[in-house]
C-alpha cells in the first residue's frame, strides 16, 4: 500500500460536513492501521463503536495486506518518514524491539491495567524498559480435524507428525475411493513468509531441534532433529497436502478447510468461529487439539503470536491515540473482540468468563497451550529478526519445494546466520 493522503481518508468528517451533522468541538479523526484474517475488518466498527460514542472522536481502519511481512515492511516506510497521517499501529508480537523508537511509551498511562494481562504478554512489548504497545490479542495455533472422518474410520486425534501423516493418508485415500476427489489429509501455511516461520518453528521445535537461534544468542538451526521435521514436512507436499500449499496463507488454508476438503488444518483459534458458521460445511463436525509432537521428549510445540496496538510518536492527536489503545486493551474490548472473532485475550479474568466459554468454547481450553507456547527468536536477535526469519522461511520453502535437501538447505541456513551475527546480535 503506497502513501496515502489525508484527504482520502476522511469519509466520517467528510459525512458529517455534507450532511450537516456537528462533530463535538474536540473531536479527533485518528487513522488505525491493521491487517485482519477472517472478518475482523468486517468486525473494526463494532469493535470500536463503544469508544467512539463515548468520546466523540471517531476512527478509520486503514487495512493491510494479510501477509505480517507485508504489513512490517509498510510500516518501517511510514515510521522511517515520520509519517503523521497514521495515529495507531496494529503490532505482531515480534515487532516490539524493532520498532521501538517510533511508539510512545505507554508505561505510565497502562500502569493501571498492566497487572490484568499475562506478564508473558507485557514482557513481549516492552523495549529497553519502555511499553511500546498494549496488548490485544494472543494466538497459539491449534490442530484442526474432522471429527466425522475420524470417527468413521476408527482413528484417534494423531498424538505426533507421524501419525498425523498415517492418518491423513488413510482416510484421504479412502473418502477419494468413495468419490470425494477434492479431499486433502492436511492443509497449513506453505507461503513464504512469516507464517511459514511460526509453522516450521513448530516442527523444528517438536522434534528437539530448538529455536533457530537460543535466548543466549547461539544458532542452533543445523541439527539432525531439524532435518528429520524439515524432510517429514517435505514428504506431505503433493501426497497429504497440495502443491498449492506452497502458496497457502491462513485464508487459502482455511478456504480448502471450511468448504469440507481437508481432514487436518494448522491455523490460528480465529478459525474456530468461522468453522462453525452457517456457511461452513465442516459445522458440527470438527474440534480443535494442541499440536502433534515430533517426538514424546520434545512434545508439542506452538509458536506464541498476538497483536498488540502502539501509538505512533509522530501523531498529532496523541491524547486521543493513547484513549483509544487503553480501551483496545481493556477487558471490556478484549470480551468484545472474543465474541466477535474468537481472538485469544490477554486478560487472564477472561478466560472464566461465561458468556465466552459459551461462545467460542475453544477459548478456556486454550489457556495451558499458549502458557506453554513457543517464542520465535526476536528477543535475543532484536532488530535482526526480520532477516533471520526471511532466511529461516527461504530455507524451509526450497526444501518443501525440492529445491535442495533439508540437510544442505539448513547447513547454508547457518552459514547466513552465522555471517549476520558477525560478533554479536
């Protein structure tokens, strides 16, 4: 998305004007920028309309691509510039230590409601002793299946990777003999891009092989365990999973999913509501599990993602920037958000609360595997992670690809990583 002005993104004042309804004396106009899966951009006005109505000020969603790599690289031109046509930032949860020094240092205005979220969460946002961004949402992913087809054909929600594949063979070799031709064991985030990252981080990790780089700052990447996950997750490329799935995103995922065709999905809890739709042919008949493991030592393992919401210290309309990220925060939004999208929130009272577990039933479930969730390598790599996770993603996707053997691929994965380290991160 290229510049924008700020004449073409006033429909509420510019409505106001032409229609002559008074806009209170103090009002502002803030601009929130976001990317969005589902229908949370569908969603942004209700989300808001409780704050707005209370204030007076209004606030207009600028979308973004789905991709996060996408939606990071716009941001660094926009903050590079020092951009004042953006108030408010929607953050990915790795993003805190690189954009810092753009965001206004939330510590004192939060210091109220701090102790409501998880401290894990906090931590996350917070940058050489500053809270750069409040905290809206978190994610873990979740391990989708077809309770129907597993229930058919006698099998157990798979436990590793390798009965996960044993199992998607199975009965997509069946339901294809029955005639359902369109029918894939499993479909997940094959795109390069961020979401490759989080997927193959999963397996990495559940097979023992680490982190990519450790909290102390080692790269550990090439490793036997980290082959073994890269060449199992190589082998469901055209046999379990499509070669489309190399160009999958959470959407693309989901699209094959929610229309009935696949028997196993990797995607994030905001699936969960969406499958459960009037127009979802998997409704009553899926539920959701932690992850596989790669082995029984390492266990399951699922990449720690959430977003959070940062005012820009460019913006010229800070006081209300800052109102409107405490309210995104607030208990009161986060309920709201949960009912709405199904988002993961962080205000840990949330996750007893009735009307939600009614709701989105997955919610309180998922409480023990996001405590357990996994931390992609941006706090000991601070403002290198972006390349590290491109060259991370690269690897994985060649390999996935047929371009190179996980073995080569991850040994010249360390060598870049190695050479961008130089003598410290």
């Amino acid at each position: 998305m290229g510049k924008f002005s700020r004449g073409a993104l006033r429909p509420v004042a510019l409505a106001a004007l032409m229609g002559g309804i008074a806009l209170p004396a103090a009002a502002d106009e803030l601009f929130y920028v976001a990317g969005g899966v589902g229908k949370q951009a569908e969603h942004f006005k209700d989300l808001v309309k409780p704050w707005e109505e209370r204030t007076g000020h209004t606030v207009t969603l600028v979308p973004m691509p789905q991709s996060s790599s996408d939606q990071f690289a716009q941001y660094r031109l926009w903050l590079a510039a020092g951009t004042r046509d953006v108030d408010l930032y929607q953050t990915d949860v790795i993003w805190a230590p690189q954009l810092s020094e753009y965001f206004v240092d939330l510590s004192d205005a939060a210091k109220d409601i701090v102790g409501e979220h998880f401290p894990s969460v906090i931590e996350s946002q917070t940058s050489d002793g500053k809270l750069v961004a409040l905290p809206l949402y978190t994610d873990a992913p979740a391990l989708y299946y077809r309770t129907d087809l597993l229930e058919k054909y006698g099998k157990q929600v798979p436990g590793t990777w390798a009965e996960l594949t044993e199992t998607a063979r199975l009965i997509q070799d069946g339901e294809r003999a029955e005639g359902q031709g369109d029918l894939w064991g499993f479909v997940w985030q094959g795109n390069a891009y961020e979401g490759l990252t989080c997927n193959a981080l999963e397996w990495v990790k559940s097979f023992g092989g680490g982190q990519i780089v450790e909290a102390d700052g080692t790269v550990s990447i090439n490793n036997p365990q980290a082959v073994a996950a890269l060449e199992l997750a190589a082998s469901w490329i055209g046999t379990i999973s499509p070669r489309g799935v190399l160009a999958h995103k959470e959407e693309e995922a989901r699209g094959v999913w929610q229309t009935g065709n696949a028997v196993f999905m990797r995607n994030w809890p905001y699936a969960f509501a969406l499958s459960g739709g009037g127009d979802s042919a998997v409704k009553g008949k899926f539920d959701v599990a932690p992850l596989p493991a790669g082995t029984e030592e390492a266990g399951s393992a699922a990449t720690l993602g959430g977003w959070n919401v940062a005012v820009s210290k460019f913006s010229t309309k800070q006081e209300a920037a800052v109102d409107l990220a405490l309210y995104l925060a607030s208990a009161e939004a986060q309920k709201r958000r949960a009912l709405l999208d199904g988002n993961l929130p962080t205000v840990v009272a949330l996750y007893d609360d009735a009307e939600i577990a009614e709701a989105v039933p997955l919610i309180p479930r998922w409480k023990d595997v996001f405590a357990d969730a996994v931390p992609r390598p941006s706090g000991p790599v601070k403002s290198k992670y972006n390349e590290i996770s491109a060259k991370f993603w690269s690897a994985v996707h060649d390999t996935l690809s047929g371009t190179g053997t996980a073995a080569e691929n991850l040994e010249l994965l360390e060598l870049d990583l190695t050479d961008l380290q130089g003598s410290g991160w």
